[in-house]
C-alpha cells in the first residue's frame, strides 16, 4: 500500500476478516475519496499526447523495472553488496514506459514509522499490473496501434451536473441516451429501456441509473393508479425541466422544444394524481410502442431509426381535392372539415423513420402510428374509413415526404399506416373501415395500411424472476418488425421489413 511518500505491507494470508481500519481511517472512508478523486479526474483536460512515440510491452513474466521516476516497492534494509548496485535509469526519450499504477489517494495521517511488523515488511509485494502512462500519473492512455483506451479506464463524461439534491454527477453517453428516451417517448418504463441493452446498459445497470438520475431532479415519476385487487403499475419516468436544459446542453438540441414537452408531460402527471386518467392509456401505449420500434430496429437488417415523433408533435395539412368527390357530411364531420374548408389536420399519433437494407439496397421507410384503445367510440368503422380517404389524399399530395425533408430525413419511400388496436375484435372493425375506403377509391396500392393488436405486437411479460425476464424482454424486443401484422386483403401475419 503506497500512502503519500511511504509504502506499507500487510500480510493478511492468515487473518479470516478484513481490517476495519488502514492507517487509523476507516476502509470505507479511503474508498469514499478514492471514488470521489476518480470522478474529479475525468473533469481535468487531457494531455497532449503525442502521436509519434510508440510503446514497448515488457513481457508477462517480468515485472516492470523501477525507475526514479516511479515508486518502488519497500524491502528491508539490504546487506552492503558490490552484487546489489542497481542499475541506472536509461536517459529520457519518447518512449512510453511501463509502471505499477500511481499510488492510493492520502487519507489521514500516516502511521508512525516502526508500527509495521518486521515480519509484514520482509514480505514480498506482488507487482501491480503494468498500465501505459504518458504525461503524468493518472491519465488514461493510447496506443498507436489500436487508438483505443485501456479497458481499465472509465467511460468518458458527456457532461457534470449539480442534480436538485445538491450532489455533483458525472453523465454518461447511456444517461444522456435516458434522457433522450425521455424526451422521445414522453413516458419511460424501466421495461422500455431494458428492451435496448446496447444502448441503455444491463438489466441492474439500467435500474441504477434511472434512479440515479431521479435522485437528481432530471427525470420526474409518475405512477398511474390500477384497480383494486390488480397489483400496482409500473413506475413511469418524465423528462423534467432540468433534464430538458441538461439534455439540451449536451446535445444542442432545441431548448424550448424540449421545455414544451416537459410543460406537457407535466400536465399529465399532475391528472395522474388527480385520478383524472384521460387519455392516459392511449398516451402510454403510444410510448411503450415507440420504444418498442426503436429496439426493434436493431433486429432488422442495416436498420436505423432516423426520426421518432410522439402524440400530435408532427401535424400535416392535407388538401381535399384528391377526395372532395368522395366526401359526404358525415365525413366532413369526421375529419373536422367545415363547409368550404379545404384543407385537413393530419395528427398521428407517433411517426418513426426506419432505414433498413432492402435486396442490399439502403431504403428509408416512414411509419404513421394510429393506436385506438377503444374509450368513448362507438363508430370504429366510420373513423377508419375517413381516415383511410384522408390517408390516401396524403399520398397523392405528397406532405409526408415534404414534412419530412424540412426536418432533414429525405429519400424516404411512400409512408405506411400502422393500426394497433386494443382488441382484436377492435382491429376487426377497424380493417372493415379502412376497406370501405379502398372500395370507392380503387387505388393502385392497398398495402397502405396494416393492421395488429396489442396482445400481438406488445404482449404483457409475464415472469418475474430477474434472468427470466430479462430472456422474455429480448425476445419481445423484436416483435415491432416482426409478422404480427395483417393488411386489409389477407390475415395472415406478415413482417414489416425483411
């Protein structure tokens, strides 16, 4: 144990515990300062390292040979020899050497100088693991030949905070991640996020930094009420206004784009605690499912997601005239036209861009996301049918492509409606809907539209046990893509992309 100047031994091969105390601190206080100097470090700037020297690996066997400049391990005193002259440092050049790593943090006051047993100091030390410095001891080192870190070393920070309970926090690209779920999806389970491992962290991991970042004011809860005798709702997470402006400085993303979510996710949870649910399945099944779509992505060949929108963040006007033919009252009535208005509100409930490898060709695909959970509706048929004409007069205008290239996805393939239904006797009546609408308009292509129900595309994980789970929440993760959809003219199950 290396302790300011000095060095130490223990011998513990005989003791059965741990000693409560090192140098009069207690064991936990060194790892509390430790830790703490550790998270100072990766905020210090990086030395410039140059590019040209290069590194020379001592073989395995052979420990590192000590230089002035390095500390050495303690011995006892030896017995004068002409036999024992060490050997002389060789002169300073550009090569980057290998050393034991830098010495512990000092803690405390170091103990007198003969408290150490004589028998603890002739012991050998073992020799620490050699590490490649260059500038100063601490630092984090590349090679030449890879450009990779040490997989010793920490991640590096994307940004400090100072949370809402007054402590300091180093975030991570996987927090950064978090928060961007947060502000993509609008309400975030623990599930969710453990459908991407890749991008969020491990099981536990993923646990452990939700909470860390709640703790820190940057995710607000929310968790809705569940009938009696049903057990308890997940735990739900929120972008909150420290989130927004943290998420904002690290990514430069719009501010008080995301400060209007945060307004509006608010609102909701403060219903929750009103018991005034609302729209709050529909939201929450609008959120579980954009999370499902941007795990799926990963189980589609070449697959990226490019654009992912929530509930009304993308609205699009639609002239009439492909389908003022085909209009009656009851329809204008459906789609809000007034008398003599010719242009329609296009609201869907999420939009998601995907690219994938079609025949080794990239190709972007654009989806408009309609969830209906059944409340309040009794003409499923006559929704689906204006909103199947309103869907077709899109197409020939043209908006979606349009919409998207202002927001810098361009390219994209003509967009499809994706109807998930509560029920599958809902989706019945919804696939009833939309076919009235492909009998007065006849159009070319019929595969506009495709239909599933939650029971299919976001089934309920049933096991509780953590390895269980996590199996059946990897193989949920592909589903969104996967053949649990139907189109209009057929039943059978097929997959969105190959």
């Amino acid at each position: 144990l290396s302790y300011g100047e000095k060095t130490r031994q223990l011998a513990l091969a005989k003791q059965r515990e741990y000693p409560v105390d090192l140098f009069g601190v207690p064991v936990a206080e060194h790892a509390r300062t430790f830790q703490q100097k550790v998270y100072r470090s990766w905020t210090l700037p990086r030395a410039a390292y140059d590019t040209a020297v290069r590194v020379e690996r001592a073989p395995a066997a052979a420990p590192p040979t000590p230089s002035p400049a390095s500390p050495a391990a303690p011995s006892a005193t030896p017995a004068p020899s002409s036999a024992a002259t060490p050997t002389p440092s060789p002169a300073p050049d550009s090569t980057v050497r290998e050393r034991p790593v830098p010495p512990m943090p000092t803690v405390g006051t170091p103990p007198p100088e003969g408290s150490v047993p004589a028998q603890a100091a002739q012991a050998p030390v073992a020799a620490a693991p050699p590490v490649c410095v260059a500038a100063f001891a601490g630092e984090t080192a590349e090679t030449e030949a890879s450009g990779d870190v040490t997989p010793s070393s920490p991640p590096p920070p994307i940004a400090e905070v100072i949370g809402t309970d007054g402590k300091r926090r180093v975030l991570s690209s996987r927090d950064v991640s978090i928060l961007q779920a947060a502000a993509s999806w609008h309400f975030v389970a623990l599930d969710s996020l453990r459908l991407d491992p890749d991008r969020f962290g491990g099981y536990s991991g993923v646990s452990d930094r939700v909470k860390a970042l709640a703790d820190g004011g940057l995710l607000a809860k929310m968790q809705p009420p569940a009938p009696r005798g049903t057990g308890s709702n997940p735990i739900y997470y929120l972008l909150s206004r420290s989130g927004a402006q943290t998420l904002a400085s690290a990514t430069g993303q719009d501010e008080e784009a995301l400060l209007r979510i945060v307004e509006n996710t608010a609102k909701t949870r403060v219903a929750v605690e009103r018991h005034e649910l609302g729209q709050l399945q529909h939201q929450l099944a609008i959120a579980n499912l954009l999370a499902l779509a941007s795990a799926g992505v990963r189980h589609v060949s070449g697959g990226e997601l490019l654009l992912s929108r929530f509930d009304k963040e993308l609205v699009l006007d639609v002239p009439t005239v492909p389908i003022a033919a085909h209009l009656n009252a009851a329809l204008r009535k459906r789609l809000y036209l007034d008398d003599g208005q010719e242009v329609m509100k296009l609201r869907p409930d999420g939009v998601v861009v995907v690219r994938s490898l079609v025949n080794g060709q990239p190709v972007s695909q654009p989806y408009l996301l309609e969830v209906e959970t059944g409340r309040k509706e009794t003409g499923f048929e006559d929704l689906a049918q204006a909103h199947g004409l309103r869907s077709y007069a899109a197409r020939a205008t043209r908006v979606v492509p349009d919409t998207l290239a202002r927001l810098r996805v361009s390219g994209v393939r003509p967009f499809r409606v994706l109807y998930v239904a509560s029920t599958p006797t809902l989706e019945e009546r919804l696939v009833a809907g939309v076919l009235r609408s492909l009998q007065v308009l006849d159009p070319r292509d019929r595969a506009l539209y495709a239909f599933t129900h939650l029971a299919l595309v976001h089934p309920k994980v049933e096991p509780t046990a953590r390895a269980e789970r996590a199996a059946a929440l990897a193989e949920k993760a592909g589903r969104f893509f996967g053949p649990v959809w139907r189109t209009v003219d057929s039943a059978e199950r097929v997959r969105l992309l190959g």
